[in-house]
C-alpha cells in the first residue's frame, strides 16, 4: 500500500475545514482515502493529512495538481504544505 502524508498550517481550522471536506471527490477520482486527519496539540491550525493511495501516480498529480494549490488557499493554508508519498 502507498501513502500521502500532508503537514501544512492554516489561518483558521474552522473556516479549513469546509474546504477540505468540499474536495472530497476530487480526493476520491485520485484514489486517496483519508486514514487520518490530525492537528498538533500545540498548535491547532497545523495539520497532518494521512491519505492511501491506490494508484502513486495519480496521487503524484494529485498532489501537483493547480486544482488543490487553489483549493488550499481558498482553504486558508499559511505555509508552503510538506507532501511526503510513502510506502
């Protein structure tokens, strides 16, 4: 099984959220499958996404894809997000 994993830090998780939860087909087409999603005790508008992947290539453009950089700064996300793909 491959994995994404996704830290980025947000403005605000309450106003993230809905934004994240609204690109769930998007997620879906590209064969993620959220396992978890966590925020650091610290500091809760860091956030930790923990996908499987189907398909890692799919999920590689995903990842790159315009799509989700526009999503994720309508979403409110600060920083430039770390992507790790996993195995």
């Amino acid at each position: 099984m491959n994995y994404i994993l996704i830290r980025h830090k947000v403005a605000d998780f309450a106003k993230w959220k809905p934004a994240y939860d609204g690109h769930a087909s998007a997620r879906a087409s590209a064969g993620l499958k959220e396992e978890h999603l966590l925020r650091n005790i610290d500091n809760p508008n860091e956030v930790i996404l923990l996908f499987s992947a189907q398909d890692l290539d799919k999920a590689k453009a995903f990842a790159a894809s315009p799509d989700l950089r526009e999503r994720m700064q309508q979403g409110g996300v600060t920083d430039k997000p770390d992507i790790y793909l996993l195995k």
